[in-house]
C-alpha cells in the first residue's frame, strides 16, 4: 500500500511539473502573437479591475515568466483581505500604452 501512495505523489508531482511549464509557455506564445514589445511589469490589486488600479511591484521586467514569478511572489505576499486580490503581468504596447498579459491568483484551499 505505501508504494501505491509512493507512485500516486511521484506522479502528482510529474503532472504540477509539467502544467507550470506549460503555463510558463503560453504566457510567452500569447506575447508573441500579440506583438509586444520587450518590456513588462507587475501590477497587484483588486480582481475586479483587470489591473486598471493597484499597486505596481519591483521595476521593469524583460521576461514574461519573471515577471510572472514576481507576481506570484507579490501575492503571496499581500495581508489578507475581503477582497479578491490578483496580480497582473502588464505587457508595454508598441503604442506606448500598457496591457494586461497575464492575470496572476493564488486560490485559497
């Protein structure tokens, strides 16, 4: 019985493994293909607002899946609240404006 439970957590582990990278990947296709420019920041507030407001953390990121890191670190982070809390990976625009690359949230269990 105790190698079952062995083999079942060795393969949870394979499969979390596995879903980050490939979370990590399409964080970088999407940028690609939507024609951003090389600069991104995290951004933590509220869910609701798609980072329209909120706290901007750390300085300018030149990867996605760091900048990414950095927002999982930064909710990890946050005092706890009523509010649904997330962070944004915004990507800077060839327009000069910034966008919403990756929303970020840490659920609760």
């Amino acid at each position: 019985m105790s190698l079952a439970v062995l083999v079942l957590v060795l393969t949870a582990l394979v499969v979390l493994a596995l879903a980050g990278s490939l979370v990590g990947a399409s964080v970088t296709s999407r940028v690609r293909r939507r024609g951003w420019t090389g600069e991104y920041r995290v951004r933590v507030g509220p869910a609701v607002d798609r980072g329209l407001t909120g706290t901007d953390v750390g300085g300018v990121y030149t990867d996605p899946e760091v900048a990414r890191r950095a927002a999982e670190e930064a909710l990890v982070g946050e005092p706890a609240t009523s509010e649904r809390r997330a962070g944004y990976v915004m990507a800077l625009r060839s327009d000069g404006e910034w966008d919403v690359a990756e929303v970020v949230q840490i659920r609760d269990s």
